[in-house]
C-alpha cells in the first residue's frame, strides 16, 4: 500500500512563529494556496482513503486535497497536535524567558518524556496514536492519505521505522509538506520525505 502523509498549510502561527498546537486557527491566504497545490500534485496519483485531524487547518488542507474526488474523509481524534499547553501562542523569545528550564530539557535527549508546560509530552502523543498506526499494514492494498500536523506525523514515522520518539528530529516534515511510505510484505520504505517540490509554483 501507499501511505501519504501530509502536513497541514500555513496558519499565521507558522507565520508570526508562534507556539501552536490545538489552537485550531485557519490556514492563512498562503496556506490555501499550498493546499491547493498539494491536491493538484496528487491529482494523479490513486488515493483510496483520507484520515485528518479534527483541526480546521488540517481539515481544509484535506477538503483541498480531495477535490471533486469524492473520496471519503475520516476524522481521528488521535490525529490531532501535541497540546502545547501554555506556550500556545507565544513567540520563542517569551517562551525561553518564561519557560527555560523546559527548553533545557527539550535539547535533552530524553526529550519525548518532558512534558510541555500545561500540556502533553512527545510520548504521550506516541502512544495516543500508537493503535492507529499498528493499523496501517493490515489495511487493504490501497493509497491512504493523512492529513495532520508536525509532532504527530513525524511520531508516526517513528514508529513506522521502528525508531524511539526521540529521534523525532531526525525527520523535519515543513508545511504542506508531502511524504510518501511504502508498506509492502511487512517492510516500510521511504520513497519521498519532506517533498515540498509542489510549493515551488504555488
């Protein structure tokens, strides 16, 4: 099977750089021009399913991708952002003033176990979409897209791979970004990671 994941477009967060996570802010003008060209970069390409997260800038971005396909769109709960708790909304700077003992620890590399002030850690997002993940190779043979946001869907590729949470980092995913996996005969393989060719002409 083929499995895309995609993250959302622009919201003005990712613009201005501000701290977000369940924040469900809309996508910006660029964003729904990034969207639009992720769909027109999959209009070719067999799409059978489309999971996302309940956020409307993961939704949008989904309903952009689909088009006039007419392909079912599934809303997952467990596809929704690490709860950045009381740093949403908050530029870095503030964010290092006021929480400094939690960025010393986000370096760290037990970073997946700290918890973000007020809100989740990168492991509690793990296990929150462990059961949907451990799914995907018991899918029918098909091309399944997911639609949703940064943390998740490289914790997704971390389990995918068989790699700990913390080596999260290793797999930058930008906005409207497209990676393609293929699971076939119980192996997983990378065919595109971070794909942001689409944007080049959005």
């Amino acid at each position: 099977m083929i499995l895309y994941l995609i993250r959302h477009g622009e919201t003005a967060s990712n613009r201005d750089g501000l701290g977000l996570g369940r924040g469900d802010v809309p996508l910006t003008d660029a964003g729904l021009q990034q969207a639009a060209a992720l769909g027109a970069r999959l209009a070719g390409e067999p799409l059978d399913r489309v999971l996302v997260s309940p956020l409307r800038r993961a939704r949008r971005t989904a309903a952009l991708i689909v088009g006039e396909r007419g392909i079912p769109v599934e809303v997952r709960d467990e596809l929704i952002e690490l709860d950045v708790g009381e740093t949403e909304g908050l530029s870095f700077p503030v964010i290092r003033e006021r929480y400094g003992d939690f960025l010393a620890h986000w370096q760290d590399d037990d970073s997946a176990t700290v918890r973000m002030p007020g809100g989740e850690s990168l492991d509690d997002v793990a296990r929150r979409i462990a059961p949907l993940v451990d799914e995907i190779p018991a899918w029918p043979d098909a091309a399944v897209a997911i639609v949703s946001h940064n943390f998740v869907l490289r914790l997704m590729l971390c389990r995918l791979l068989g790699v700990p949470a913390q080596r999260f980092r290793a797999t930058p995913l930008g906005l409207a970004s497209l990676t393609t996996v293929i699971l076939e005969r119980g192996r997983v393989s990378i065919r595109a990671l971070n794909d942001r060719c689409h944007l080049e002409t959005a």
